[in-house]
C-alpha cells in the first residue's frame, strides 16, 4: 500500500525531523550559545576498506538549514535556532558514526538528537547503516550505495515506511542531501533538503 506524502513525513524520523518541530522548553537566553565543533575526528583505518572514502564528506562539524520543495522551487532555510551534524572516525577508523541534533543543543538543551552509525560491506558492495533517535525511540536498518553517480540512501526497517535520499557534494565545506517521497502517481519527488556548512575549528 503506497503512503500519501503527508504519513511519510510525519513518521519518518530523520528523514522528516529536520522540518518537524516538537513541544520544547524554552531557552535561557542568557546561556544560549551553539555548541563548540568536535573537532577531534579521527581518521580511516589503514585496512579500512577504500569506499569509506564515499561517506567522508560528514567528517566535521556542520551548520545545517532546512529546506521544503514548494510549487515554486526550495524554499528560503526554515526560521529559527538551526541543527547541527557531526561526523567522526569512529570504531578505530573503520566506521563512520555522526550525530544530528534539531535544533543545536547548545541554543535548545533538550532538543531531539539522533546517532548514524555506517560501515561499508564489500561483500553486497553497500554501507550498513543504523540510525536510532530520541524522537522515535527505535533502531531503524537504512543502506546506502551509489547510484547513478550519487550516493544514495534508503531503509530496509521498518518496512512500513518508504524511504529514498541522496546526497550531493558541492564543495570541501558544502553538501546537502535531498529526501524523496512518493507521489500519488507513485514516482518519487523531492521533499526535503538539509544543506550543510562546515564550521571551522580554531
């Protein structure tokens, strides 16, 4: 059974978090300042398989601004405190394991927050990956491969939601990834876009 655009956004955890918003206590002011970068990223296990390389891009730490496909095009970032994704080396440099939080916790301490972990399987020639959040309080099983030139994601649990994203590389400190739903017609559309800047580390 297809789902209309408007059940898939609503269940689809990171997928939709970034343009959701939730019952959240309001900020000190007087505290509220973004959180530092990580800036302690690691690097690649030298046996670490070579397409590790596809995913590096979310090494760092990034400023992200949410976008909707509207009639007339993306539209302008969503208003308010924006999200923050970092990414590390993680398990030795063998995997790669990045954090989302919406909006940065440092302006909105009790902001709804989810952990990635990915690691490539040369055996299906796919990453394996593993997403669980504070919002939906589950696992769920994604995987991501290249296709047709982008690299591109998709869930395999729950089987219930359906799922496509893809990402682009503008530059070294500029990427956004694009989210997909199915439309009545059953062709995927674009939804979603959470576009990335890198803040520096001093």
């Amino acid at each position: 059974m297809r789902k209309s655009i408007g059940s898939v956004i609503a269940i689809a955890g990171l997928f939709a978090a970034a343009c959701t918003t939730e019952a959240l206590a309001p900020p000190d002011p007087a505290a509220a300042a973004p959180i530092a970068p990580r800036c302690d990223y690691g690097s690649p296990h030298p046996h670490a398989p070579a397409e590790l390389a596809q995913f590096s891009f979310l090494i760092g730490d990034f400023e992200i601004t949410s976008h909707i496909m509207t009639p007339a095009g993306w539209s302008p970032p969503r208003p308010g405190p924006r999200a923050r994704w970092n990414g590390w080396y993680s398990m030795g440099g063998m995997m790669i394991t990045d954090e989302w939080y919406d909006p940065d916790p440092g302006l909105q301490p009790d902001a709804p927050r989810g952990v990635n972990v990915r690691m490539y399987d040369a055996e299906s020639t796919e990453w394996i990956m593993m997403w669980v959040a504070t919002r939906t309080k589950r696992v769920q099983d994604l995987r991501a491969a290249m296709k047709g030139g982008k690299l591109t994601m998709w869930q395999v649990y729950p089987t219930k939601i359906d799922l496509l994203a893809d990402f682009t590389i503008e530059d070294d400190d500029h990427w956004y990834r694009v989210s997909y739903v199915q439309d009545d017609a059953g062709e995927w559309v674009p939804q979603y876009k959470l576009r990335a800047t890198r803040i520096a580390c001093d």
